[in-house]
C-alpha cells in the first residue's frame, strides 16, 4: 500500500538527518548554510518532494558556538510514493523532553 | 491507522541507525561490541520489539581497521503500534550500489 | 617532533569520537555497551595505547532515554609517537558550556 | 608549547569534521552547499584561521546519489596557538586504503 511505504520513507528521512547532523558546530553565523545543506541531503534521497529545516540556536558556549542539539532542530518533509503524498516533522517537545517525529495529517 | 504509523516508526529507526554510526572505526576485533551497541540503542526507542544488527568486515586499511560503510551493515527491526506490526531491513543492494531500507512483508 | 605529531593524533581520537558518537540514543540501560563500544572504536586507531569513556546519564525524556549529549560524555586517551607519549581529555566545562578537550600534562 | 597545542587543535577539527558527516547524503547537486557547510563549521570552531574542504563525487547509485565516503573527502585547516601557526590535511591515500591526516609542514 502506498501509503504505508511512504510514511516508512518519510520516517527514514526525518531519523537519517538528525542522527547524521546532531553535534554539528553552530551558531548564528553559519546556521543557515547548515540548514541548506541538511535540505540538500534529504532532498537527494527517494520519493521526496520537499524538505525544510530550520535551525534555532538557543544557547551558545564560551567560544561563540555550540552543538547542534536536538532543542534546536526543525524538520518538514514530504514524500510521495505511487499516488501517496505523506507529510512528516520533526520537532522538540518541551513536556517530552524529546525530539517528536510525527506523520502531519 | 497503526499500520502506517508502525512503518513510520520502523523507517525512524533505519535511518537513525545508519547515519548515528556510519563512519565508525571497525575491524573484527570490535564489530560484535558495536553490534550490540547499535542494537542497544535502536531497542530504546519508542515502538520497538526487537532489533538485530550485523556488521560485515569486508574490507581493511594499512592500519588494520576501516570505517564502517553501508556495504557492511545490515539492520533489521521490528516494530509495533497498537496491533499492528511492522519489520524492516537495511541490506546493501549490489546492483544499486545502494544501502537499501524496505519494510519486510 | 614526536611530541607534536602525538599532540595532534590525541586531537584527532577526541574530535572523532565526540562527532560520530553525539545523537546516539542513551540511557542506564545501555550506557555501559555504549561506553565499551566508543572505547573499542578509539583503541582500533594509529598510535592508541589506551582510552577510557565515561557516559554519565543525566537527563532522560518522557521515552526513558535520551539521546547522548556533550554535557554526558567523558574521554580519557592515551597515544604514542616514537618516544613521546601524550594524554588528552575531553569533559564538559559547566561554566564555559562546552565539551573541553585539552592537552593532560 | 604553543605548536604541540595548535596540532592538538587541529587534529581535532580533522577528527570532528570527518565523523560527523561522512554518511551524508550527496551528489554534484549539493556537494558544493555541503562543502560550504563543513568549512563553516570548522571556522566556528576555537583556534582556526582558515579551513578548505572539496568533495569529490566519484560514485553513485541507481538512485543519482551516494554516502559521503572517506574516499571523497578532502579537509585543509590552518590553526593558531599563540604565535605558533599549524597546517594540517585530510586525503584519502589509495595505497593504505585509509583517510590519511596528516600535519603539513
């Protein structure tokens, strides 16, 4: 069932770009070319139609920069399979404490 | 609808996977106890029955150790919401050259 | 000057580990393999004579894991150039906020 | 001494840069954006002057795209410790199969 397969695709994209980019350095100074690039990535990948990143850097270190932390990260993708368009974020819950990913409806 | 959630959640999991430990320093001296870390780590998250992880030593440098690269990885997860139940698999794929995810029927 | 090129081999491990390992998912459960398996990775690469990693859970989500962070992880490596031998640490400077990694005399 | 703490700095950053993004998505579509957003986030980093990084795409899959691998990765930085200047380099070194850095004097 198309649908099926594309929230697995959705979900492959939202877990690949947090795990391959948390960590990275950055600040105000960068956090743009670090979200075209992160938007670059998924959007090469199967059955995507769109992806947004959006980075808010909350907090920095001594030396002007930080990590690039799960509170900071923002993610939209769109993927469409067969005749299935399916919508997934990627967002920080602050109740949670957690990084929800959820299918958009 | 479970099902589809549950292929969501199961895409998640590959993804994360693949790009949290890619690059990984590996030979056959290690590659059991990064299996199980790799395991450990997919078993905490939400929605997860089990989780098995196999690390294929193909290939080594002068030093007597390589990255960890798709062609050595392969994962499969099986994951349930509500009553449905999904399993997935990362395998290479030869012909694609291609660290293929697809949910397994 | 071996004391030099040891210098920047210790850079290298403490750089590596703190960028492949940060996102991973983590929690009581499975901190010790995580542990044992970022120390195996280290101890695989040129010039190692030890290292030792200390994960120290200090925050959880509503999921009962978290994934690991800066503020949670502790590095203490050892390497040998020639007759040089050059220890290094990395841990996180609550006042700088930031994962120090300096040079151990 | 100065210079054993600027080539500490800079392995590190050669460290760093290398795990967390050898995994990325790419193709000559956004190599040059990833480019871009690695060298940025070397430049944040404490004691750099200056950081170069090229992407060579030199495979890919049924799919147009591949895995950033240490095959395709080139990394130059230049760092500052005091008045002690240190260069040191990332490249894939054929023969020994390995992602050589290097200090360059």
């Amino acid at each position: 069932m198309d649908v099926v397969k594309a929230a697995f695709e959705a979900g492959i994209k939202l877990g690949a770009a947090f795990h391959q980019f948390i960590g990275s350095p950055v600040s105000e100074k960068n956090s743009e070319v670090l979200e075209k690039a992160i938007e670059s990535c998924i959007r090469l990948q199967p059955f995507v139609l769109d992806a947004k990143v959006k980075i808010n850097v909350k907090k920095t270190s001594a030396f002007g920069y930080t990590s690039l932390s799960p509170e900071m990260l923002e993610i939209f993708v769109t993927v469409k399979v067969g005749n299935a368009i399916v919508k997934a974020a990627l967002k920080w819950d602050e109740e949670k404490q957690y990084p929800l990913m959820e299918l958009v409806f």
